[in-house]
C-alpha cells in the first residue's frame, strides 16, 4: 500500500496550445504527508514531502524552472494547483515495460544527474538535490535527453550536498537493481556512472547500498520490485563489480560514445 498512496491528484489538459500537468493535492493530503514522513523517518530515508501545500508549490515550481529554465511553463493558480507543461518523452518505468531500455539512456541519465547537482538551490544554500530520482521521475525523448520531475519530496537540509548527491545516485541505482534485465545490468549501472563521472560521490552511493534488516528492508523492497534476497545479492555484487573502475577514478567514460551533447 505504501508505494500506492498519491498525495496528488493529476490531470493532463491543453491551454494556449500547450500541453499541461495540472496538480492537486488531495483532500486529507495532510494525513498522507504525514505518514510518508513517519515512514521515511522509520526506515532511515533522508528526505521528507513538504507538508505546506503553498511551501509545495513553490517548491514543484523553482524547481521546474531551475532544472528547465524558460523552455516550458510552470505557474501555479489561486486554487491551489500547480500547472507543469508535460516535458516530451516516456519515464524510465514506461520504456522498461516496454523493453526499450538502451546504453545511451543510462549514460544520458548520468550526464543529467550531473548537471542538475551543479545547480545552485536557494532552499540547500548550495548544490540542487532532487530526493527521489526514480525510474518513473526521469523524462526521456527521442534524442536521448533526460529530464527530471516531481519536486514534493526533498532532502534534510541539514545534510551535506555530497551526502544528497550520493543518496540521489543511490536511489537510482536501486530502481535499476529491481528493474533492468540481470544480464544487462553491469552494462547499463556502467553507463550512468561514466556520464555522471563523479568518483567520491559513486564511493559514497556505494556505501549505502548495503542491504538493510528489520523495517528498512521494506524500502528496499519498494525500490527493487520486491526482488527475494538472494537475487539482490548477486544484483548487487554485479553493481560492485562494475562500479570497481569508477571507484579507481579510471576514466571508463571515455569507452562510451557521447550519444548528446552535454546541457
């Protein structure tokens, strides 16, 4: 149930020609932020969903705008809700059901996980994290450009923006340890970390892939599928295997041919 709850309400609708998300935050949203919250403090997550909805919106907006600059709308209304123009593309979680995953949209994915950890954020006095960088928050199109969405959860702004930035690298690299096929895994774990091509915080992800007991194995099983123990294990000495050269601060980057220009 718990990766179930939507604290939102979505619709897609056109205005002056553009395609735009409109969200809502649900009646007894409060409630739900609440309970994400207590859970993410159970299980050790580092982040937590803005309960103010004004505090919200401004949050979904900034961020849209940092990441996205003038090239799409973001505004809100006087109701209440947030309108976001739709970014073109299909989400990770999409293309993966669809077995349409490729090297060139991992190794994208990390030039854009680099990019966006160069931002300056106003809110973190410092480097831009996002908080939960999953499969289905990363936008990709048809020329292999990435985009990132869904700003209602953000990290401690007591932590550092090595530790953010680790966490964000983290969480991607658990959807991809539940989600890609095991034989591609190594190749496309190998990708994202060359075009994200930062050893010290790749050191410091790794760290935290370590699997957890007791109430924490629950979010592990949210972010992996609900894949058994002994899959992740080897998954996961797969992931360690493969992150060895990043680790090394070997350029392996320069194995992979650059399928975008770097934005």
């Amino acid at each position: 149930m718990i990766d179930k709850v939507q604290i939102n309400q979505m619709r897609l609708t056109r205005r002056d020609g553009r395609l735009m998300w409109v969200k809502r935050r649900r009646r007894g949203s409060r409630a739900l932020v609440f309970g994400a919250n207590l859970f993410f403090r159970s299980v050790g997550n580092p982040v937590s969903v803005v309960e103010d909805s004004q505090v919200w919106r401004q949050q979904e907006i900034s961020s849209f705008r940092l990441l996205n600059g003038e090239e799409f709308w973001a505004f809100s209304e006087d109701d209440g809700s947030v309108w976001l123009e739709r970014l073109p593309g299909s989400d990770l979680d999409t293309l993966n059901e669809k077995g349409r995953f490729t090297v060139e949209m991992f190794y994208a994915a990390g030039l854009e996980f680099r990019r966006v950890h160069g931002l300056y954020s106003p809110r973190f006095r410092g480097p831009w994290s996002h908080g939960d960088p999953n499969f289905g928050n990363l936008i990709i199109d048809e020329s292999c450009r990435v985009r990132l969405i869904d700003f209602e959860t953000a990290h401690f702004q007591t932590l550092s923006a090595d530790d953010r930035h680790a966490d964000d690298v983290a969480v991607f690299l658990l959807d991809l340890l539940g989600g890609a096929a095991e034989e591609k895994l190594p190749v496309m774990a190998a990708a994202f970390l060359a075009g994200y091509n930062r050893p010290a915080i790749c050191e410091l992800a790794l760290r935290r892939l370590v699997i957890p007991t007791g109430f924490g194995r629950l979010w592990w099983g949210i972010r992996t599928e609900y894949a058994p123990l002994e899959v992740l294990r080897r998954r996961l000495a797969l992931l360690r295997q493969c992150m060895a050269p990043t680790l090394a601060a070997t350029p392996f980057h320069a194995t992979f041919a650059d399928p975008i220009a770097h934005r």
